[in-house]
C-alpha cells in the first residue's frame, strides 16, 4: 500500500481536539518520594499516599470527575461515600505504580516480572517478518513494560507513539524507561500516520496507546455496558500495514511482583470495511475484561462514553 492510501485509511491523532487532565507531578513532590524510598523502602513510600490521595480524592474536581467516570460504570450502585472512597483507592493504587517506575528506573528496588506470555507472543511473532503494532494501555504498571518490550521486539527496532510528560518536571523523573526507542509525536498529524506505515512495512515495531484518543478517527464500541468512543487509529494503521496488533498488560500482581500479559489480534481485513471497528470492539473487551478482575488498576482518567466534539 502506498503512503497516500495510508493517509486515506487512517486519521492522524490530534493532540488539541480533546481535552486532557492537567499533570499534577513536581519536583518537591517527587523528592519527598524519593527521600521516602531511599530511607524507608518501597513501602514507606507507598505510606505517603494516603495522606497525599485523599487530599485530591477529595478537593481536585477535576481529578474526581476524571476517576469518576469509569468507576461509575463499574460500580453504578455506589453511594456517594462510597464512590468517593473508591476515587481515593484508586489514586492510591497508581500512586504505587508510579513509585514502582520510579524506584525500577533508579534501580532502588528489584521487582520480579513474570513475562512467560511476553516470551511466547514473539517467538510467534518472530516468524512473521514484518512489523506489528503494540497496543498499550493506561493500566497497572504499563510503564514498567516498556524496557520489556526487547523480549518481543528482537533487534528490530520500536517507536513509540507518545505525549511528552505534561510537566518538565514530570519528564525528569518518569521518562527513563523509554530510552532508546523512537518517539512518534500524535502532535505531527498525517506525517506521523506516513512515518507509521512506513516503518511497519519496514519490519519494525510501533507501540501506539489503545484507550487514549488524541483526537481524529473514533468507534463506537461496546465498554462496561454502554457505548465508548476509543481510538481507531492502531487498526487504521494495521489494516493500512497488513499487520498485526498485539496488546501488551502489565498486572499488578504483589509489592514487587507484575505479570506482563498479552492478547494478539489478526491485521484487520482489507476486504472488510468493518474490520477496523472490528479490532476496536475486541480490543474494549479485552480491556474491559482486565479491568472487571482489577478495578483499581485502571487508569483510564477519561470519559470515554462522551462523544468527542467533532472537527
């Protein structure tokens, strides 16, 4: 396929057409982690959040509304309190995979990663020359993933598609385990769908976030029991590719524990104009099914039940 039917099949990402939660990291916030972790493990650390998550459990709106949404589905039955309390867990519980990636990046901790599922989805892929997208999503430690992604990747090499951290202080203290990869920015429009193609044609490894629309292409699909709008961007650019899509979970599973987990989709097909909404919807159930088993460990932050604003 050529680049500028790739261009046709599938819509850039725009980073500007939908809103986003404003980042709430800093450098004082981070040391007194640090400080924490250093002196009184990874445990100490996590003591800090619950004194810091109720505080934005209870006072930042905008942090309530953004938790809120998918809670609700999730537990539509939840009285105020209740639903307040599990706002504040959930704060907590990224709380602690944020502290992970922090101490594995500083080598301050040695977690153990069962990757036995890693390890047979690319010998499978290791057979199939071309490239395939991976398909992240804001669950558990999927940060914690991406120095694992060698184990699928062989010496072919990975771009990312990525937001940088909102915040610089932010970036300085969360981006080390993206090092040596490519960063695709969603902010460069077509060009970043062109560069996509092309470097899957080329036999090489895009990770693209699932569940996080920096605008453009949406489908409707079946999510916790109503109609989301999740991005179609990664099957766009599979079925322009011919490539497969393999989504990669990293499961919280103890204090230093994760089990990285994964489900491999089919190139969606080009003789079928649903076959992109088609890989959509598998990959919502998919989702959907991890975060029914571990509510408090997704961290969408986003109400993908609202239709986005078109244009």
């Amino acid at each position: 396929m050529t680049m500028a039917a790739a261009e046709s099949t599938a819509t850039a990402p725009d980073a500007s057409s939908r809103p986003r939660l404003r980042g709430r990291g800093n450098a004082l916030g981070f040391w007194f982690f640090r400080t924490a972790l250093r002196f009184t493990g990874l445990r100490g650390a996590y003591g800090l959040l619950y004194f810091v998550a109720p505080y934005y459990a209870l006072f930042d709106r905008a942090a309530i509304a953004a938790a809120g949404a998918c809670l609700r589905h999730l537990f539509p039955r939840q009285s105020p309190l209740a639903r307040r309390l599990a706002v504040c867990r959930l704060f907590i519980s990224q709380g602690k995979c944020l502290i992970d990636r922090g101490a594995y990046n500083a080598g301050a901790v040695e977690f153990r990663f069962d990757t036995a599922q890693v390890e047979q989805a690319g010998a499978a892929l290791a057979e199939n020359p071309g490239g395939f997208i991976l398909l992240l999503s804001h669950f558990g430690g999927w940060q914690l993933a991406l120095p694992h992604l060698r184990n699928l990747t062989a010496a072919r090499p990975v771009s990312l598609l990525m937001n940088a951290a909102e915040t610089p202080d932010v970036q300085a203290h969360v981006r080390g385990d993206d090092a040596g990869f490519n960063v695709i920015s969603p902010e460069a429009g077509p060009a970043c769908v062109v560069e996509m193609v092309a470097r899957l044609q080329q036999g090489e490894i895009v990770s693209i976030m699932g569940d996080r629309a920096y605008g453009g292409q949406t489908a409707a699909v079946p999510f916790l029991g109503e109609p989301a709008y999740f991005p179609a961007s990664a099957f766009a650019v599979a079925r322009a590719a011919q490539c497969p899509v393999l989504a990669l979970f990293a499961v919280k599973t103890g204090c230093q524990t994760y089990a990285l987990e994964t489900r491999l989709f089919p190139p969606p097909a080009r003789d079928d104009r649903q076959s992109i909404r088609k890989g959509v919807a598998d990959y919502a159930a998919t989702l959907e099914a991890y975060v029914r088993q571990h509510p408090f460990q997704g961290f969408l932050f986003d109400d993908v039940w609202r239709k986005p604003e078109a244009g």
